[in-house]
C-alpha cells in the first residue's frame, strides 16, 4: 500500500495528511472480492479494527458481517485437518455407528429371549463402587470447567446426565420389593433424574447458544441444522 494514495474507511487522517470520507456500506451491500475497499495500515487502538471502525461494523447488515468472517475464516482454512483425512474418519465413525445400532437389534432379541430372570453376579461391590467414582469425577470435572467458564464443560455436564439416569435406572430395576424400592424410586424421583434433567438441559441449551453466537450462523435457520466448518 501506498501512503498518502490509499484511506481507510474510518475517516481517520492519514500520515500524509489526507482523509478518507467515512462512508459506512449500505444496507444490502455485500463486500466485494477484489481489493476496491481502500484498506488502512492497522491500527491497533480500541476504535480500530482491521481497518474498519466501531461505528462502521455496527452499521454492516447482517449478510454483510458474515461475509466478512466467512472471508476472514477463509484465511484459517489451513488449520484445519486435511479434507481426505475429515472423509476417511466420518466414513469410519459412520460404518460403525450404522453398523453397531443394526447389531444391537438382534443381539437384544436374543437377551430378551435367553437370559434368566434372576443372576448371581460377581464382583457386586466393585462394580457399583467403581460407577459411582465414575460419576464423581464426572460432576467434578462439570463443576470444575463450570467455575473456569470453559465451553469443555458441554462434554462432562452431559455425560453427568446421562450417568444419572443409568444410575436411576439401576438402582430401581435392581432394587429389592418394599423398603428398598421405595427408597430407590424416591431417591430417583427426588434427585437423581431431576439432577439429570438439569445437566442435560443445561448442556444442550450451551451448546445451542455456542451455535447462535456464531456469527456465521443464519438467524432464519434452525440452529440445529448448522455443519461443522471441515
């Protein structure tokens, strides 16, 4: 760029002395792809920002702001995984997911018709003990990313929930008639699912808000039909 023959869009004099008109783009406009728009050497103050001031990002229109990060996400395109690598890997992910979900049908069929309504089974104590340290580190690690505001938390939180509801699902099924059922239905009514349904909801409605605050995110699209970027 050449000082003193180019002008930023803020307005701001230039070190040769001239100044540029400021004008903001117009509702409907979308930014060009050739360099006509006279870019500024950037200035690294609060009212700059890559060229272009405050008041001129808040006046682009909603089209326009996701052109602009669409362009700028195109210069980050080389940190993500390679295109061949992404293919490979979703057609591996999906053959084993499609496939396991069509293998579980008849292997349930076969439980539901083989196993015996009553069953010794071993090692009890480890196997409820080593569930519920499970579930400990999974609300801690909630709590932990939760406290430190990282997006990191949608994973635990969920995971949380989803262990709540086992837990549940268990200690009902398993649970002994008289005291010990009516302990485990209203240990599971009174806190296990209703802790479940809030780490749940909470993850997914932060996963959601991650998706609407996006600014490549269309307004007029259901949030829950945004791709991933690769």
């Amino acid at each position: 760029m050449q000082r003193g023959a180019e002008h930023d869009l803020s307005g701001r004099q230039h070190p040769n002395g001239s100044t540029a008109p400021g004008n903001s783009p117009a509702a409907g406009d979308v930014l060009p792809d050739d360099d006509s728009i006279p870019m500024a050497e950037p200035y690294l103050d609060d009212e700059m920002i890559v060229g272009l001031s405050q008041a001129q990002l808040l006046a682009l229109t909603e089209p326009q702001r996701r052109d602009l990060v669409r362009r700028i996400e195109a210069t980050l395109e080389h940190q993500y995984p390679h295109p061949r690598v992404v293919l490979i890997n979703r057609r591996i992910r999906m053959v084993l997911m499609v496939g396991g979900a069509i293998a579980m049908i008849p292997w349930i069929t076969y439980l539901g018709l083989t196993l015996p309504d009553d069953y010794q089974a071993n090692n009890w104590p480890l196997a409820w003990i080593a569930f519920d340290c499970l579930l400990v580190l999974m609300m801690a690690a909630t709590a932990y990313l939760g406290w430190r505001r990282r997006q990191l938390v949608m994973l635990p939180a969920f995971g949380t929930g989803v262990l709540l509801l086992v837990d549940a699902w268990f200690d009902v099924v398993f649970a002994q008639p008289g005291e010990d059922l009516t302990v485990s239905l209203l240990t599971a009514l009174l806190a296990e699912v209703p802790l479940a349904v809030v780490q749940l909801t909470g993850a997914v409605m932060l996963f959601r808000y991650m998706i609407v605050a996006n600014p490549l995110h269309d307004p007029n699209r259901s949030p829950w039909r945004f791709k991933m970027p690769f």
